[in-house]
C-alpha cells in the first residue's frame, strides 16, 4: 500500500512541511517573489499543479502548492472537512509561509474553498482564480436547473457511509482513473498521471478525507451551519476574480459556472478553455497557464 511518500515527486520544486492551524501540510514550493497558493481538487493532490508551479516561479512568482487537509502527505484529522475549517487551514498556511496575502488559485473542491476563504477571510487574498467551479450560492441555485442536479450525480454516490471509502482503492484503485476518464476531454489522462493518482489515494486515509468534505457540502445544506454558511457567502467577493471552465466540462457543466460573476464586487474575468473537460490546468496546460499569467501581469483585469 502506498504511504505519503508516494506523492513526493522529484521535480523544480522543493518540497517541505509548514504547520498552520494546528495541522502539518505538505508543500511543493518553486520560485520567489509574490505568494501564489495554489490549491488542489478532487481526485487531485498538489501534483496537479505541477505545470503551473513552473510556469509562475519562471513568472516571478513564488508558487506553492499544497496538499490540502486528509490528501497527499499533509495530516489527515478525523474531522475538519467544512469549507469554513478548510478555509481557516489555507488563511492560516498564508501567515505561516511568512506572508499577509497571496493570490489563491484553486480548482474544484480547491475552489469552492478559494471562495469560502475570499469571503471568510478577505485580507488573506489578493486576487482570486478558480477552476472548475461555479460561486457556491451558484452551485446551490443550479443543482435545480440546466442539468446540473444529474450531472453532479456522483455526489450523491459519495454520501452512503464506508462504501465509496473502499470502491475508490478497490482494484488499485481504478475507480479513481474512472472518474478522471470520465470527467475530462478524450484522451486523459496520460499514464504517468493516472498513476500517480491511483496511488496517492491508496495512501491510508485519504480517500474517506477527500468524502468527507462531498459530505459536508451536501448534508449542510439542509442544516444550520449550511444556512448560516450560505448567508455569508452572499457577501460579494472585494478582489479581482478570473473564472475558468472547461468547455466540455460534463461534472459542472460551463452554463452552471455563468453568473458566477454576480458575486464579485471587484474586476471579474471569464474564460472558457475549449477542448478541457474538469481538468483544464491539466488537460489544457499552456491555455490556462496563459490565462492566469496575462491575467496576474495586468494592473486592471476586467473585460
């Protein structure tokens, strides 16, 4: 069985251990200059991002890309999968690599919590990029429209107790390089990546971590932390926002995404990556990569 070493992949990065929030995450860091915090989806661990860290260090920016809480080498705690706990882990590892802010990039799962971090703690980000996923007030609204309630099927597969734990690692994990063929263009992933993921959710806890934040989302929303989560995030994110979906997203279809806007206050970007499903970063790499460096580089990102 895989152990956290697994996820330590040699490359121009340095990877290290920073402690915040009382919880030890594991990092790959490369270049410096302003922070860049990069944060990971589901099925994904920092790995995902490994294209971006090269980029943004050659950019002059210091780019760092984590293991979020329960995935890869960081610690994983039985409890603390709320957007709200996440979000305090990620304001907190900004402070603990030594800066007041960063520019937040985060993908998915990573980018509802890039969201709930822009909201909650609003001096901790600087500017905000997101992936693949739609404002969570957004998220809410179309589950009831334009297809999106069956598309997100999975979700509600990822809610039965112990069962999705174990279908993931079953068969070396081949459920995990389902769910990536799945959801991403034809053609990916390519084999390195495939195995790299298949083994980095065979670590010992990982996959009932990465459930558990799927769960939060979708019990809260009929209990009162849920509600109380959904008032505040109708407070307008106050910096700039660029939003980038895949075209051919079939998980969080692009239409679902639109009207993310409405909840920036702040110059707001859309971009739209043809020939990307729910992996643009990766499936995609140059394209997104372009976007988000023309977007960092320009004093006054609006269309």
């Amino acid at each position: 069985m895989p152990e956290d070493s697994a996820v330590l992949i040699d490359g121009p990065w340095t990877h290290r251990t920073v402690s915040a929030a009382g919880t030890r995450f594991h990092v790959a860091e490369a270049g410096e200059g302003p922070l860049v915090l990069l944060l990971h989806g589901f099925p994904q661990f920092w790995w995902s991002w490994r294209d971006q860290l090269t980029a943004l260090a050659a950019d002059g920016y210091r780019a760092v890309a984590v293991d979020l809480r329960g995935y890869g080498a960081s610690d994983k705690p039985p409890r603390g999968y709320d957007l709200i706990t996440l979000a305090s882990d990620a304001a907190g590892l900004i402070r603990a690599l030594g800066a007041a802010n960063a520019v937040v990039v985060g993908h998915s799962m990573g980018a509802l919590l890039g969201w709930t971090l822009a909201t909650y703690f609003p001096k901790s980000v600087r500017r905000l990029a997101v992936l693949s996923m739609p404002h969570p007030r957004r998220l809410r609204g179309s589950l009831l429209t334009s297809g999106q309630g069956w598309a997100g099927r999975p979700l509600l597969g990822f809610q039965l107790p112990m069962v999705p734990e174990r279908r993931l690692v079953a068969d070396d994990a081949e459920l995990v390089a389902r769910i990536l063929r799945a959801w991403s263009r034809p053609g990916w992933p390519d084999p390195t990546t495939e195995r790299h993921l298949r083994d980095a959710f065979q670590i010992p806890g990982v996959a009932h971590c990465s459930l558990e934040g799927h769960r939060w989302l979708f019990r809260s929303q009929v209990r009162p932390d849920g509600q109380r989560y959904m008032r505040r995030m109708r407070t307008p994110i106050g910096v700039p926002v660029l939003q980038v979906h895949g075209a051919m997203d079939p998980f969080l279809l692009p239409r679902s995404a639109q009207g993310s806007g409405r909840y920036v206050d702040a110059p707001y970007r859309w971009r739209m990556v043809e020939g990307a499903g729910h992996f643009p970063h990766q499936e995609q790499p140059d394209r997104v990569t372009a976007a988000l460096l023309g977007w960092l580089r320009d004093t006054e990102p609006e269309l």
